[in-house]
C-alpha cells in the first residue's frame, strides 16, 4: 500500500446513549441490535458532529458503522458531509455478542464471573469473548486497509460502533497486551478517539484511554501509541 494514501485521520466513534445505557431489563425484551437511542444520546451524537465537521475542515471523508440501530441512529445524527455510497454497513463491528433475550440474573453472574476470569478470554455462555471480537476486527482492519490503495482514497474515516470494539481496535493496531487492554475504560457515549496520522505515517492517539487499573504500566510501545 502506498503510505501517502493513508488517510490523515481515523476516527473512531462511540455510539450515544442508548436505552440500554438507561435500563439493561430491555435486553429481556428487544433485541441488542435493535435497541435505540435515548433523546440525549441524539443531541450527544450532534454536538459530536459538530466537532468533527469543524476538525475535517472540508477534507473528504468515508463512514464504516455497526449495523445495530444505535449506531445507524449516530451516524445519522452526526451529520457528516459523507455521501451515501461512501458509507458501509459493516457487520464486524458489531457489539460483542452476549446472549439472544438475555436473562439480567445470569448475565450479572457472569459478568462477576468475567470480573474473575479477565474480559478479554471470558466467553459469555451464548456469546462472544473479548478475543472473538478482536479476531473479526483483524479481518475489519485487512479490508479497511485495502480501500486506502488508491488515489481517490478519502483523508478521513469515521468508523462509528462500540465501546468495546472501539478498545480492540486500537489494541489491534497499535499491538496492546491483554493487560494493557483490561486496565482500560471504555469512552463515554458519542465519545471521538482520534487516530492521527504523523510525519513518518504512522498514526498517534490524539488523548489515552482513561486508565481504571493505574497498577498496569504501559510497555514503551503501549505508550508510543499516543506520545
């Protein structure tokens, strides 16, 4: 791939508050990829908007977004000047799947029981592991890759999805450790993470993740992510 093709920024996008976020007895009823946002995750999404639209200055842009409805709902509400055909659906980036209908009991149990094992390992009894995301945001990131070998490539994407995924992927691309990644918080709902393109085109978090387990030192690499 031609480096000077690389896009100046990657920006990754937390989806705004969902009615999930509010209540968790909704995934006893609706299904996790149709829940939707709340009234202030749509203004979180537009005032996000707002500071990327001024941050893209009129520089070109293309969108990837989970096809879960509160992702959908985001990017609608970001009010990117991104055309319809530059936008893809992407199923990879999609929440860790944790069970269908989900039952609140069993699913606090074991999330006890994942505080214990680590996040990253623990596969929920009808779901996915941590590791199971990483594994298809690998093959997102292979595909995302071979859309930058061109001219007409875009200098900015915004890849709108989930907290976790948001996490994975940087741990990803920038080859965190498992416990460089489990010391991390997930950002806050409509929350940017700017990845920014550098001089020898390699890319720098514009601002860390907040660390929770400050007991976790960073490797040299892990802190070159964002120094």
């Amino acid at each position: 791939m031609s480096l000077e093709h690389r896009p100046n920024r990657i920006i990754l996008v937390r989806h705004g508050e969902s009615e999930g976020n509010l209540d968790d007895t909704i995934y006893e009823r609706v299904p996790d990829h149709r829940i939707g946002l709340t009234p202030r995750g749509f203004e979180q999404a537009r005032q996000t908007g707002a500071a990327i639209r001024d941050l893209l200055d009129g520089e070109s842009v293309e969108a990837y977004v989970s096809p879960y409805v509160r992702t959908r709902q985001t990017l609608d509400a970001l009010g990117l000047p991104v055309a319809e055909r530059d936008v893809r659906v992407e199923p990879r980036l999609r929440e860790q799947d944790w069970a269908n209908f989900q039952d609140p009991v069993d699913i606090a149990e074991q999330k006890a029981e994942r505080d214990l094992y680590g996040h990253f390992f623990y596969r929920f009894s009808h779901g996915e592991s941590g590791s199971d995301v990483y594994d298809r945001v690998s093959t997102f990131l292979e595909s995302m890759h071979r859309n930058f070998e061109t001219p007409a490539a875009p200098r900015n994407v915004v890849i709108v999805t989930h907290g976790l995924t948001m996490r994975l992927f940087c741990m990803r691309w920038f080859h965190w450790s498992v416990d460089y990644f489990e010391s991390l918080d997930n950002p806050e709902n409509a929350q940017p993470v700017v990845l920014l393109r550098q001089k020898d085109f390699r890319y720098r978090l514009e601002s860390p993740f907040t660390q929770w387990n400050t007991d976790v030192v960073p490797t040299e690499r892990e802190r070159s992510s964002w120094l």
